[in-house]
C-alpha cells in the first residue's frame, strides 16, 4: 500500500469520527485538538479540515480507479 493511500486513509477516518461526533454529542474534535470551542476555527484547523476534504477527494478517485480495474473484459462491451 502506498503511503499517500495510508495517509489520506487516516485523514478519511478522522474525518468520518469528527462528523460521527458532531452529529451525535456535538463535539467538534478537530477544534479541541487545537484547543478551541466547537465552530471556531483557526488556520490549523482550516488547514486540517482542507487536508481531510483532500483526502476525501482522492479516496474517491482511488476508489473509481480500483473498480475500473477490477471490472473484467467481458463488461466492457467486448464479447
């Protein structure tokens, strides 16, 4: 596995338990790392939520380009 794929693996997760914990308890994570209230934010936290929405969006791509990959011949249209 290459590194940016565990990387942005990482950053998918914090993201998904940093929503999971803002719909149910109302704790924003990322603000409390870097030591603010929920909704506030800062330029490091900017910057985290920027990373995690990159990460997201190559998730993404990763994951449309293994399906593509897997998919066999015969559903390409050849017969």
């Amino acid at each position: 596995m290459k590194k940016l794929d565990v990387l942005a693996g990482v950053l998918v997760i914090v993201g998904a338990l940093n929503w999971g914990l803002v719909g149910i308890a109302k704790f924003d994570l990322v603000a409390a790392i870097v030591g603010l209230d929920f909704g506030e934010t800062n330029a490091i936290s900017r910057a985290i939520y920027a990373l995690v929405g990159a990460a997201g969006v190559y998730a993404i791509g990763s994951f449309a380009a293994s399906r593509a990959a897997a998919r066999p011949a015969a559903s390409l249209g050849t017969r």
